[in-house]
C-alpha cells in the first residue's frame, strides 16, 4: 500500500472569481439562448420569467435587453459570493 492511498483526503477549496466568472457566463448565455429562443416560438410566453426575475426588464427593447444581460451576470456573481464561503466552510468541517 503506498502512502498516498491511506493518507486523508485533502479538503478541497473553491476560489470566488472563477466561480463569479463560470455562473455569471453561465446565467448570461442562458439568458441570451432564451432570449433568442422568445423571438423565434413567440406565442410560448417564454419572457414571463424574466419579467419576474430581472427588475426593470421589459420585452424587449435594446435597452431592456442589455439590462437582462447585466443583471443575469450579476446574479452569477451573488450566487458565487454566497455559495463558494459557504462551500468552503462546510467542506473543511465535513469534508
């Protein structure tokens, strides 16, 4: 048995920026695909979501588009501020 198979597992860590910068893309292509998804199957009220979800968001208008886009990339980033702390504590405790 080598020495690497019985010693303890390493307790892995997650850095915030790649984690901001991998969800917020995440929620920006996202929302760029439904988008482009809205304008083709109009009639499916694919839009009522983001209407709930994106203050100030409107269908659509350049503007308002833009505006999805910011605010989908910074719910990325709340979701990386909030998760990657608490992945990390949770993970030194349990691992």
């Amino acid at each position: 048995m080598s020495a690497q198979s019985t010693a303890a597992p390493i307790a892995r860590r997650l850095a915030v920026v790649p984690m901001g910068l991998s969800l917020s893309l995440l929620l920006a292509i996202s929302y760029v695909l439904c988008i482009a998804l809205g304008l083709i199957w109009w009639d499916a009220g694919l839009h009522q979501p983001w209407l709930q979800f994106l203050p100030g968001f409107t269908w659509l208008s350049w503007g308002s588009f833009l505006l999805g886009l910011v605010e989908s990339f910074a719910y990325g980033w709340y979701v990386a501020l909030v998760f990657t702390p608490l992945f990390n504590f949770f993970s030194a405790r349990f691992g």
